[in-house]
C-alpha cells in the first residue's frame, strides 16, 4: 500500500513537470512566431499595426500614396490578397483633400477584418518616418506610388515636381538602403516619359531622352536614378510606365474627371487638336488592370526592369466625350483649341514585355470603364444618371432610327422576302433601286443585321 502512494505521488509529479515543460514551448513558439510579424507602432494618433496570429506569415508592404487614385485601388487589391498593407500619404491639397480623406475611411473600414490595414499621415521626403517604418514594421516589399502628377500644373509649379519626385524619391531609396537594401521595390513612372518619341506603339526598348514636359523629365529622372542605385548598391528596382489611368474615385484632374463635370453643369469644355486638326489620341487603361500590373511587378521582385502598363488600344477624345454624353443623358458644350505645351498628340502602350513576364493583359475597355466611373459618379455626388446607362453603351450604327427610316426598312425586307423565287438577275436589279431610297450607312448597318445569313439576298 505504501508503494503504491509513492508510485501514485511520482506519477502526479511527473505530469506537472511534463505539463509545464509543454507551457513552456509552447510560449517559446509563439515568441518566435510573433517576433517574424510587425510591432505595434505608434505615431502620435495613427495606430499602425496591431500583429494578430492571423497575420503569420504574411508580405508586409509599404505603400505610399496610398490615399491617392492608383495607390487606394492598389492597397485594397493588396488587403484583399491577404498582404500586410502600411500606408503613407501627405494629404496634399494638390486637388480637394476631402476625396483623398474619404479615400481613406474606406481603407479604414477595410481593416476592421484580418489581415492589418493602415495608413500613416506622412511625407516621402521625411527620411527618419521612413526608416522607423521599415524597421519596426518588418517591410518586405515597397510600392512607391506617391508624386506630383499633372503634366499642365507642371509649367505652373515646377519646384513641387522636382521636390516630390525626384527628392523624395532618393529619399526612400536612401532609407530602404540603409535598412535593409534587399527589399525590392516598384515605383511609378509615366507615359509621358516618351514625350516627343514618333514611333509607335510605345516601347520599353525606345530611346526616350526627349520628353515633352516636366513632369515627364522627374519620371524619367526616376528611372535613370534607379539605374544608379541599382549598379552601386544591387537594390532590386521596378519602374511602371502608366498610359492615362482612369476609373471610380479618380483625380478630379484628369480630363475624364473634368469633362464629366463640366457636361453637368452645362459649361463648355476644350478639346485640344493638332494644328492641322488631327485628334488627340490616348491609350485609356482602366485603374483595375493598372492595379493588376503593380502587383504581378511586385510578386516578381526583378533585379531591374521597366513596364509598360497600358490598353493598347488608343482612343480619340472625341470619342470620349461621345461616351460621356451618352452616360450622362446631355450634350457637351465643345470648343476646339491647338494642342497645349507638354502635351502630346498620341499614347500607344506596347505592352508584350509586361505580357511576357507579368502576365499582364488589359480586361476593361473604354465604354465599360467610363460607365463604372459614371456610376461612381452618380452615388458620390448625388447625381441622376438617365436609365439608358443601365444598359451597355451601343455604337451609333446600332441605335433607334426615325419612323420614316423604319418603314422604309420594313418596306425592303418584304420586297426581299416577295422575291426570294426571283433569278439573281431579277434580285440584283431589286437591290439596286431600293438603294436609292436608302441612306448608305443605314443601308449597310441594316444589312448588317438582318442579311448577313441570307447571303443569296445579294
């Protein structure tokens, strides 16, 4: 009996020891584990990260201007993808701070479920935020989107771009290197970095050393600083040359942004031309598939490269304003003026480098994309769109005819339908005479429609 006390009072012994050496690993696992995820960080009153196990293992990027157009799409495709996302943003009055605010409250609301989004109220060129981000927040991948844009605010300002994009630029390059110079990084270039270039499309392999603005020069001023730091440093750097991004809760701006304004509240709106009165065309990619390039870019971490990001498909403003007309249920109040300084008369994205290594293919067209902004415009400030934008835009050709137009297509598929017995002789002649009844392209855009599976009605 005593025996057996003893052997009850070892065993009891033996499971304490066995189960507090289990507490104890246990909580050496998860230091480790939590040691790989970001400090919390706090900046006066921006809460940055609060590491939950649920953000175990997970890419944490710093993007900034990530309350501005690109970088709000790209921070919530990032949340969505299950990435750590810190955002940085100045909250510059370049246009109304307001939409960059509410911008933000949506990123805001994004957070509320795993894994942590936040944004910081910050500068670029603030060399020590930089740092103390990249470090207490464990960063392992950057995405410079933060600049001056606006070609034509360039001749107006021109101290602002070379400050925002080209100080601020070496700014971050500096503070990644002095980090941790193994963080790859993607950075936005521009279009506008080919300026006067004359072939066409656009390519990455063109010599592009004659830009048309200044805004061009500090993008393009980017690129070759990337090169440098690159050669001297072996830091991993991408640069995207986006073609005219367009989309929802898009810069006020951007000439889309404008017109749509404009037709509204009934005011005229330019449209800029060549001196010889060729139409200004430009290669319109939606934010979406902008978006999807950035962060294929980002997942492939190159040593060094360049991309194009466009739609490969340029479109003529007129053809625009036709689209916005149509959305808005209005006709514009158009005015036609000689091209403005900086700008230029066609972009055309080459986009088979991007295709070949990002898997990078545009999906949304122009007409779609205008009626997902107009429908963001519609709900954002307050505005009644007429029902025909519920219903995909249709090209000319496709739309109602007058009544007249309408009887005398009536008229002619009876005749075609009288004559089906007739020779082919006898049709022809048929054919003949009913066309000089008939607008030609009506009377094309009818056959078009109605006749193309009975080819012996020619």
């Amino acid at each position: 009996e005593l025996s057996f006390k003893k052997m009850e009072k070892i065993t009891q012994f033996l499971l304490f020891l066995t189960g507090f050496a289990s507490c104890a690993v246990i909580m050496a696992v998860k230091s480790i584990l939590l040691s790989s995820v970001p400090q919390e960080l706090e900046l006066g009153p921006n809460l940055l990260i609060s590491p939950s196990p649920m953000d175990i293992p997970r890419p944490v990027v710093l993007l900034t201007g990530a309350a501005g157009f690109v970088g709000f799409h790209t921070a919530i495709e990032l949340h969505k993808q299950g990435n750590i996302v810190i955002g940085l943003d100045n909250f510059n009055s370049y246009y109304t701070v307001q939409l960059k605010r509410d911008r933000a409250e949506l990123l805001r609301k994004a957070s509320a479920t795993p894994p942590a989004l936040s944004i910081v109220e910050g500068d670029v060129c603030n060399g020590k935020l930089l740092q103390r981000l990249l470090r207490k927040g464990r960063v392992t991948n950057v995405i410079h989107l933060a600049a001056q844009a606006g070609v034509r605010y360039s001749l107006q300002n021109p101290l602002a771009y070379v400050e925002a994009n080209v100080k601020c630029f070496v700014t971050l390059l500096e503070s990644v290197r002095t980090v941790n110079k193994t963080i790859p990084i993607v950075y936005a270039s521009s279009s506008s970095v080919y300026g006067l270039n004359t072939a066409i499309p656009f390519s990455e392999r063109h010599q592009v050393d004659m830009q048309a603005s200044l805004y061009g020069a500090t993008k393009k001023s980017n690129e070759n600083i990337a090169h440098v730091y690159h050669h001297l440093h072996g830091m991993r750097l991408t640069g995207l040359r986006f073609f005219t991004v367009y989309g929802p809760y898009g810069r006020p701006d951007m000439a889309y942004f404008l017109f749509t304004k404009a037709i509204l509240a009934g005011k005229q709106i330019t449209e800029y031309r060549k001196d010889d009165g060729t139409e200004l065309q430009r290669d319109f990619t939606y934010v979406s598939d902008i978006v999807s390039g950035i962060i294929s870019a980002m997942k492939l971490g190159a040593s060094l490269e360049v991309f194009n990001l466009g739609n490969t498909k340029p479109e003529r403003v007129s053809r625009l304003i036709s689209l916005l007309e149509h959305g808005l249920g209005r006709k514009a109040n158009t005015t036609q003026s000689p091209i403005s300084a900086g700008d230029v008369p066609i972009t055309f994205a080459d986009v088979s480098h991007a295709e070949l290594l990002l898997g990078y293919k545009p999906q949304v067209s122009l007409d779609e994309g205008i009626s997902k902004f107009l429908q963001w415009y519609s709900a954002y400030y307050s505005v009644h769109l007429p029902s025909v934008q519920r219903t995909p835009w249709q090209p000319k050709s496709a739309r109602p005819r007058s009544r007249a137009a309408e009887r005398l297509l009536e008229e002619r598929l009876l005749r075609q339908r009288a004559s089906s017995t007739r020779s082919a002789a006898q049709e022809r002649s048929s054919r003949k005479l009913s066309q000089r009844h008939v607008d030609g392209q009506l009377e094309r855009s009818f056959e078009r429609k109605h006749f193309r599976a009975n080819p012996q009605w020619w």
